[in-house]
C-alpha cells in the first residue's frame, strides 16, 4: 500500500490528522456556511494510571462562563477514548498552526488503534517534555494554552463523531496557569 502523498513530500495536512474539511470544501451554501465557523487545530490529551494518549481534534468551542465550560467534538475509535472514560478528565491544547512534530505524531490514523491492546507500541508523548496542571493529564510545552478538563457530559452522536463536555479546572497559557475550582 502507497503511502499518501503528504508522507512522500514530508508535508502534513488536514486529511492526514484527522481534521476533516469536508463540509468547508463543499460547494454551494453550505459549505459556503461551515466555512464561517471558527476552527483550529487542538490536542486533546488524557491519562489514567500508566496509560496516556492524545488525538488531534479540529472543533472545540466555550459551552459557558459560569462555570467555565467547552466543548470538543473529537472522532470516534480513538485510544483515548476509553482512558478518558476512566479518567473522567481531559486536557485541550491549542497546536500552532507549523507545529509539524505534533500535527505528524498525534494524526488520527497513527493513535486510533488502543495503547492497551498493544504493550510494545511506542509511546508518541516520548519526543515531548510534558507537565501536568490539576487533573493529570499531558500537558506539552510546545502548545501556548491549555484546558484541563473534568468530564461533565459525553454525549455518543449518531455520526462518526462525539461529544466531550468538559468543566474547566485549570488553565496554562504564556501569562501564566490559574487553576480552578471544580
């Protein structure tokens, strides 16, 4: 099997982690519509016991204030699925937009498959000096700011996405990290 053109040219894009642009390239309406919202590219990252993974994820979005709330919509079959399960915590990075080391390492094709179910796979946090802020889970240098999150909801869509909600314990960005009460 041919590998895909980006991994040719050494270049990673949107297909290739996971970040699905159908909807924008769509001509007519509405793709002329999911174009005007906003979007970037995230690293949504958890721990449990020895156990961690991370996955790129394309939408999240402040749910509200008070108390502090987002949402992500992350693709389902992930390893991080069932560590965020028993976690019940996550965290949300926000990748710069050259940041080619995590948009390769943490693509969707490269993490779906369980850690769990393979004890000899290596590691993708292993490149990356990481910390933790409240909940344990990865928090990587190389992203400007950071959501750590307790679960509030899962919501399981009738799609091939679904739905984290997440109550904001604590913060890092370059100002510094502020943790809060949850």
């Amino acid at each position: 099997m041919s590998e895909p053109a980006s991994e040719q040219n050494g270049s990673v894009n949107a297909d290739d982690v996971g970040v699905g642009a159908e909807l924008r390239a769509r001509p007519g309406p509405l793709g002329e519509a999911f174009s005007c919202l906003p979007e970037g590219v995230f690293l949504m990252t958890s721990r449990y016991e020895d156990d961690r993974a991370g996955v790129l994820v394309h939408a999240v979005l402040q749910a509200c204030e008070s108390p502090p709330m987002i949402v992500v919509a992350a693709r389902k079959g992930h390893a991080i699925d069932p560590i965020i399960r028993d976690a019940r915590c996550f965290a949300i990075g926000m990748v710069k937009p050259d940041d080619k080391l995590i948009l390769k390492r943490f693509r969707f094709a490269d993490t779906a498959a369980s850690p769990r179910a393979e004890s000899d796979r290596a590691d993708v946090f292993d490149p990356f000096p990481d910390q933790k802020l409240v909940t344990g889970a990865p928090i990587l240098e190389r992203c400007p700011v950071w959501f750590d999150c307790q679960i509030a909801r899962h919501v399981d869509l009738e799609s091939e996405y679904e739905l984290f909600v997440g109550l904001v314990v604590g913060v890092r960005t370059p100002g510094g990290d502020e943790r809060l009460p949850g």
